[in-house]
C-alpha cells in the first residue's frame, strides 16, 4: 500500500520538524511538503495533491479560518487535521463545522496524531482525547442550560 501523503502547515520551523519526526516514524505515511499558513498554502495543496494537510493552529486568525473553508470546497479528496494549543469546545466545534476531519492538542500529538492520519484517510473524524471530552463537556452544558430554561417555562 502506497504510503499516506502529507502537507504539514505551521508558521514555526520547529513544530514542522517535530510533526515530520512523528509522521515519519509512524511508517504509514510521508510529508510531501510544507507551507506556512498563508494564503499561498491553498496553491501549496493543489499543486502537491496531498492526502491530509496538517495544520498547526496557534492563533484563531482569518486566514486559518480561510482555509479551513476553502481545502473541503476546493479540493474535496485532501483531508484537514488540526493541532492545535487550544481545547476548548467553541473552536474544536467551529473548525469542525468548517470540515476539518480532525482535531488534537499539541500534548497530544504525539500519540494521537499516526491515528488521526489513518482515520481521516478512511472517512472517519478523529477527536483526541481532550478534544473530544471538551466538546461533549460543552454540549451537555448547553444541553443542561436548555433543560434548566425550559423547566422554568413549565
């Protein structure tokens, strides 16, 4: 089997090291290259056809954002995973909604990202574990807030 092909995404020269390391040394896949988060990154992925784009988020700026947006319109067969420094649910869920197909912490991605890689591939979302706990955290306080108010209209 061929190996996965990977575009890394960051704005810091270590943390692209560190993620090729990680993904190089899982044996399943392969980084075809890398960008920095720009606008230029979308030209980046058209040109190079990977499999996965791993973008490093360290800023909830526009341009990720962007891009979020644009990799699932534009090219549909490349797959977003997204590590990133934040946990909490608002932006796991906003960039999800986005279509990313993947979403892990930094502390986690060591162990966590060989396996989101392979999930993605497959049409799965993966959800580290942390991200995963702060999004249902999220929903079940949003789901008791509902129940609380609507017992109040009773």
């Amino acid at each position: 089997m061929a190996p996965i092909r990977v575009l890394i995404v960051s704005n810091y020269a270590l943390v692209t090291v560190d993620f090729k390391d990680i993904i190089e040394n899982a044996g399943n896949a392969q980084v075809v290259g890398e960008s920095s988060v720009s606008s230029a990154a979308i030209d980046v992925i058209r040109r190079l056809g990977p499999d996965v784009v791993l973008v490093d988020v360290s800023a909830n700026d526009a341009k990720v954002l962007a891009l979020f947006k644009r990799i699932p319109e534009e090219i549909p067969r490349t797959k977003v995973i997204v590590v990133s420094d934040k946990d909490n649910d608002a932006f796991a869920l906003q960039v999800l909604r986005l279509g990313v197909r993947a979403y892990l912490t930094h502390r986690e991605a060591i162990q966590e990202l060989p396996r989101a890689i392979e999930a993605v591939v497959q049409g799965q979302v993966y959800l580290s574990p942390s991200a995963g706990g702060a999004l249902v955290e999220g929903y079940r306080t949003k789901a008791r807030a509902r129940s609380n108010a609507a017992r109040e209209q009773i």
